[in-house]
C-alpha cells in the first residue's frame, strides 16, 4: 500500500456503479451509502452516468466492466498488480478526486468497498481520504470468518436484535470475513434466554438470510446430542430434528460436526451418522459438505487410527477436518496424517483466557480469578502470533467466538486470514477509525495494545497498568458523547478502570496479608486469641475499607451501559449472564490474597482449648511452604519457580502447548471436572491456600519434566507433592534415570502426597522429575514441590 500526505474531499462525490448484475453487487452499494452517512450525515447520491471529469467521484465495478471506464482509468489499474478471487484494486487517483473500487468478483467488490469505508476520514459533513493510495491485495486463505451462535451460553449474541445480527455481520465482512457460523437450536445449552427476541430455530433462519445476502458463506457447528446413534429409532429422531432444522434456513454451505466436546461417538458410528446426516443435509443444500474434528477430551490411539481411516476415504460428502479445541494431535501432525486433498479448517479459540486453547501464557493468578476465563479480552499481538505460527498447514479459519468480549481479536485474525503479513497496529487503526471515529484512530490502536500489555507478567510489578488507565481517561475526558456511549469504546474503557482497581487491591490486600502474618509472628505464649483477633481484623480489611470505590463504581456502570447496548452480560444477577461466560465483573471484589485459607485456618485454631496446640498450629500456618535447612520449596504457577520446569518448544512456535507446559488455574473439586470460575475451594469443599490456584500442567500423554541441580549427592531427600488442578489424572512418577517414586495413582482424591526420592536418582546431586499420564487422560499438572533434606 502507498498512501501520500495529501487528502482530497469527497463529501461532494457521486457514487457510480458499472455493476448491474444483482448477484454480483448484492448490498456493497447499499452499504457505502448506510456507512458514509452514518459517519457524515452526507447521503452520497448515484449517478445513472459517468460524471464530468473534474467532479468529485467513486466508482464500484469489477473487473468484468474496466473497459468501459476511461482509458486514464483504466491505464492506472494497470499499474496495480493482478488480483485473484475476492480480491480486489483501491486506486484513489488525487487530481481527478477520484477512488476506483474495482472487484475481482462480487465478494472482491464487498471487500474492497470495506477497504475504503476502513480508509474514510468520515465527521459530520466531512469524508476525506489522503491522496493518491493504490493497493492490489486478495486474501491468502479462502476460509475466513467468525461463529455467532444464538444460545444462552453467550455473552451478548442471544441478546442480539435482528438489526444488531446484520451489522455485526456486515462489520466482520468489512475486515473480510466471507464465512459466518451459525448454530441449531438444540445444542449443550438451554433452549432459550431471558434476553432471546426471536426463538433460536427463526434466528438462525434470519442469519443465514443475512449472509446469503451479503453473499457470505454459511457454516453450521451442530454437536451430536443424541444419546444413540446406532438404533433405528434414536437415528430416525435425529434425523427428523435434522430435517427441520436444515428447511429453516434459506442458505448453507457446510456442516461442522464436532468428534466431541459435546457429543463424542466411535468413529465407526460417527461416520456412519454422518452419511445419513449427509443425505437430509443434501435435500435442502445440495452442495453443503460435511466438515470433523478429531475433538475428544479422553482420545486413545486407537479412536485417532479410525477417525483418519474414514477421513481418507474421502466419501462425496465430506468437506474437510477441522483443527479446533481438546484435538490431540497437532495441526502439523494431522496435516501428515491426512491426504493432501483433504482441507484443514482451523477453529480458533479466541474467546477464552485459560481452560483453553490458546490460553493467556503465564497469566498472574489474579487476573484468572477476576477477569476470569471470558472477559473483554483484545489480545493483538498474541492472536496474530498464534495465527501465524500455523495458518500454512491450514485453508483459513473460523474462529470460535462467545460472544463480543473478543471483539477485537476477531478484526484481527480475519485481517492476519487475509494477509499473514499485516501489521496489528493497521488493522487497530481501521478498527478505531471506522467503529469509532478518525480522531481516535491513534489514540484508540494505542489503548488497545495497551490493555493486553496489562496482562504481561506479574501484576504487582506491572507498571503499565497505571499508564493505560491515564491513557484511557484522558479519551473519556475529551470525548464527546457519541463517542463515549460506543460500546466498543466502552468495552475498552471498562477493562482499563477494572484493571486499574484490580492492581490497586491487590497492592492493598497483599500487605495487608503481611500485617496479618507479622502479627502472627509475633504471638507470645498466652497471646494467642488476641492475635487471632488482630488479625482478622486486619484481613477484613480488604471489604470493611475497601480502596478506590469509585472506579468500581465506574465498572458497574459502564456494564450496565453495555447490557442496554449491546446485550452484553458481564454479571448474573443484574445482567441475567450464564456463571463463568462473561460475568467477570462478578468477580471484581474476589478477595485477592490468602485471606479465605487464612481466616478458615485462624476459626479453626481459635477453637483449639490449649495455647501451645494453638502456637503450634499458628507456627504451621507461617511456615506451611517451609522445606526446612538445605530443603527446596517451588509453587509452579509462580514465575520464579517456571526455572524448573523444562520446555524445549517457545510459546511462539507452540501456542497451543500440545507439545510444550503451560499454566493452568483451579483447585479441583472430587468428582468434578469443571469449576466456573477460580476460587480457593476443592478437593471435599474446603478452603485452600491460594496457592493450590495456579499450577504447571501438560496436555494429555506429553511428559511434564521439572529438574532439579545443586542438590547434595550424599544426603537423602523426601518429596511432598501437592496435586492440584482441573485435570484428575491417573499419573506416573519418575526420574531422569529411570528410578520409579510413584506407579499411575488417581490424583484428585487429595491435595498432597509424600514420597521417598530413590539415592540413586541424586548420585550426582541432578534429578528431573518425569510425569506421564495414562492413555485418554487429560494431562499431567504439579502445583508445589517440597524436598525436604532429611
């Protein structure tokens, strides 16, 4: 792209359209007039024939109709270098005040009129564009696009109007999306919402009229829910829901049906599903193709050696496997195993903070248990790493999205499925530029990368985040109110004072943890009790004075803005949203320090009758974490412990971590694998040290390896393991050298184990210690670490 300094005016253009063919132009005309008048208040009329030379002017057309423009038009798209499908020339030519929109085809034309409204400098009678720009580009994937499923599980899209369906759609196909993925009424989800203004089967019906008119491809992610697939009986049900559900909607192209996560099936019986499912697909959507994913959270070698049997017997049906969350293998790997016909389609979780597939690397404990595991999350950088560290082994993507939290990352993974190369900051400024306005092209990029740099490292030494918090303030201070009730202005600023407030209590709140333990350190005999009561007192604090009232305040408002908005549900009980799916704000006073395990710890020592049990157990309490002389100590969910943990594949390379150990959050409740939000509760309902939150984990069989050097040779060592986490795995523990401390035991019935480490194992005072899991588990995890020097 060339862009020069000097703007021409086109508030006084025509608009002229060579393209005459409905289904070539569909609603690209409509859309730069809807678009440019809403920013302008200027209606840019069309004129029937080529305006006088000299007169302010766009064109629309294709390639298909360039030769019956100008010959100096036509000479200077000449210029440009060639364009393939849906590509597109945006030519503004300054001395004839002049911008060429020219279209390969009908979705070229689409985006390139996108193109230009991302370009426009559009204020109340004003659209200005700088000079003499020239850009050639088409899209490097021929798969682009964003689910949008209606279902109470997502954070806004439920509460969405049909209105607000059809500009959000057309926002997206702006960047270049060309696909959009709907769902079926029935899924792992409530049929309907407090917030639904049309039931889901007349909805999805009026999405996929939206896109067919937009000349968008309509995907549909439909789970098999059913609890037989084998049955004649069960199987025709199926079959009649599918009938009913594929009739009321006007346009699809393709079916993605997930392996598992829900619904998981044999492959023998998947695919033999799939092919009666192939056939009633057919009836209504002759050319729709069926798309899998290898997605299972317990898979075996022996489920992956069928699935890929089918997928390469590549049956007239079939479209292609999809690469998406809880899917084993990775992409690099499953492009080996499959035919080199055979398409990939990634599904990319964009959505969520950690539990995921992409998580935040090494989020702050604090982070996880406030912002949670779907909050307002623009991450530019990190989605344009992990785009690009394996968009070659794919035909493009459609993101897995909840709703509009990840607003921002979805702008940016559908301009990185256009053009890998773009940088994130351009595609930050057409954002800010188009949805907000030109003055806040700068300042708007800037706030957004500046909320992701909040999320880097430890928060209590994060001194970005007072910065972003000024940056932001500054905008609200200046904007008028247009600008101010935007929501994705909003969406912004809400996350830069709840940051903000979240640093500010957790400074608060962990000394005043230090106040308590001083004051427990202190105890002398007979003074027990009323250093129990000193510092509980001190511990509370955290709720009894809290600090910064009034940006939780802020908070509070600014989601209830949103909710009036947008739908957006960032709490459960004024916001009617789904526990652990967007209600971060939820979570805004959720205690930040030790105090929960503290408090727990300190009632259950004041009931002890005799002061030297009660010193002894407060003496217990301080030292809970102590090794003992020439002992380790190491908490794996903190940074200066991750020294240990051994990882020979970067972040960059491995986003996914299917090959390399990430962080993982939750204590883990006995007999159960999915807690909403992260709390110091588990195992039997206890109150746990905030520690047992965080912890270093491996993704289903990858060995977790944790090493230890300077050990002494001659002395004996006893490990304490403390196991926690979402997973309950059956591990196995043992050394670099093959020494056995632990056969497969089920994890998760307990916090913390105590093992004898074989000398053998420490002859040359080095030991690294090897986690595996059995096969089908979900990974192995290890959160602190004691060897204890006898």
């Amino acid at each position: 792209m060339r862009t020069y300094a000097n703007p021409i005016d086109l508030a006084r253009a025509q608009i002229y359209c060579l393209v005459k063919d409905k289904k070539v132009l569909l609603r690209s005309l409509e859309i730069l007039q809807q678009e440019v008048e809403k920013r302008s208040q200027i209606r840019l009329p069309v004129a029937k024939k080529m305006p006088a030379s000299g007169q302010p002017l766009i064109c629309l057309t294709t390639e298909n109709e360039l030769a019956t423009l100008p010959e100096s038009f036509q000479k200077a798209l000449d210029g440009l270098p060639a364009i393939a499908h849906e590509g597109y020339k945006l030519l503004i030519l300054s001395d004839a005040k002049t911008a060429l929109v020219v279209g390969k085809d009908a979705r070229g034309l689409l985006y390139g009129v996108g193109r230009l409204l991302r370009k426009l400098e559009m204020t109340p009678g004003k659209i200005l564009i700088s000079g003499a720009t020239a850009m050639a580009t088409s899209p490097r994937y021929p798969i682009r696009g964003h689910q949008l499923g209606y279902r109470p599980k997502t954070n806004a899209y439920d509460a969405f109007s049909v209105v607000q369906f059809d500009q959000y759609i057309r926002d997206l196909a702006l960047f270049g999306a060309n696909s959009i993925e709907i769902m079926p009424p029935r899924t792992d989800d409530d049929f309907t919402s407090r917030h639904m203004k049309l039931p889901a089967i007349k909805m999805i019906g009026e999405q996929s009229r939206i896109c067919r008119e937009y000349g968008l491809d309509v995907w549909m992610w439909y789970p098999n829910m059913g609890l037989d697939y084998v049955h004649p009986d069960s199987i025709q049900q199926e079959l009649k829901e599918r009938h009913a559900v594929f009739a009321a909607i006007p346009k699809l192209d393709a079916l993605f049906v997930p392996g598992g996560d829900p619904g998981e099936l044999e492959p023998d019986v998947l695919f033999a599903w799939l092919e009666k499912e192939a056939a009633v697909l057919n009836k209504y959507h002759p050319k729709a193709k069926i798309w899998v994913s290898p997605q299972v959270f317990r898979p075996t070698q022996a489920w992956f050696d069928a699935f890929y049997k089918h997928v390469n017997r590549e049956y007239p049906w079939f479209g292609g496997v999809v690469f998406g969350p809880w899917v084993k293998m990775s992409v690099q790997e499953i492009r080996k195993v499959v035919k080199p016909s055979i398409p990939i389609r990634h599904y990319p979780d964009i959505t969520h903070n950690y539990s995921s597939q992409y998580p935040v690397p090494h989020w702050d404990l604090a982070w996880a248990m406030t912002c949670g595991r779907e909050s307002i999350n623009p991450r530019p950088h990190d989605e344009k790493a992990i785009h690009n560290a394996l968009d070659e082994f794919g035909a493009g993507s459609i993101s897995y999205s909840e709703g509009t939290n990840d607003d921002v990352n979805k702008f940016v993974w559908s301009d990185q499925d256009w053009d890998p190369e773009t940088p994130v900051i351009e595609t930050l400024r057409d954002y800010a530029r188009l949805f907000i306005g030109p003055d806040y092209c700068e300042t708007v990029a800037q706030g957004l990368l500046s909320l992701e740099e909040n999320w880097r490292g430890n928060l209590l030494t994060n001194q970005a985040i007072s910065q972003t918090l000024t940056h932001w303030q500054s905008l609200e201070k200046q904007a008028p109110l247009n600008v101010l009730q935007n929501p994705r202005f909003q969406m912004g600023l809400i996350r830069a004072y709840y940051d903000a407030y979240t640093k500010r209590r957790l400074l608060y709140e962990t000394e005043l943890e230090q106040q308590a333990r001083d004051v427990l350190i202190s105890t002398k005999t007979g003074g027990s009790l009323q250093a129990i009561i000193q510092a509980r007192a001190i511990l509370e604090k955290a709720w009894k004075a809290p600090v910064l009232a009034e940006y939780r305040t802020k908070c509070f408002a600014l989601a209830d803005s949103l909710f009036s908005s947008i739908g957006a549900q960032l709490t459960v009980e004024k916001h009617g949203a789904m526990s652990g799916r967007g209600n971060f704000v939820d979570n805004i006073d959720i205690p930040l320090n030790d105090s929960p395990w503290l408090l727990d710890q300190l009632t259950q020592i004041e009931r002890l009758t005799e002061e030297n049990d009660r010193l002894l157990k407060i003496n217990e309490l301080l030292h809970r974490t102590d090794p003992g002389p020439g002992g380790f100590y190491d908490h794996f969910g903190a940074p200066e412990s991750w020294h240990r943990v051994v990882s020979h594949t970067s972040w960059e390379v491995d986003p996914g971590s299917l090959k390399s150990p990430r962080i993982g959050f939750g204590v883990g409740l006995v007999g159960v694998e999915w807690v909403d939000e992260i709390k110091a509760t588990g195992f039997k309902g206890q109150i746990t040290p905030r520690a047992w939150m965080k912890q270093v984990k491996t993704l289903y069989d990858q060995p977790l390896k944790i090493a230890y050097d300077e050990l002494d040779p001659t002395a004996a060592y006893k490990l304490r393991i403390s196991y926690t986490g979402r997973f309950r795995s059956r591990m196995k523990l043992t050394t670099d050298d093959g020494s056995l401390i632990h056969d497969f035991m089920q994890t998760g019935e307990q916090p913390t184990y105590e093992f004898e480490v074989p000398q053998a194992a420490l002859s040359d005072g080095n030991v690294t210690f090897i986690w595996t899991c059995g096969e089908g588990e979900l990974g192995s995890q290890v959160t602190e670490i004691w060897l204890i020097r006898k």
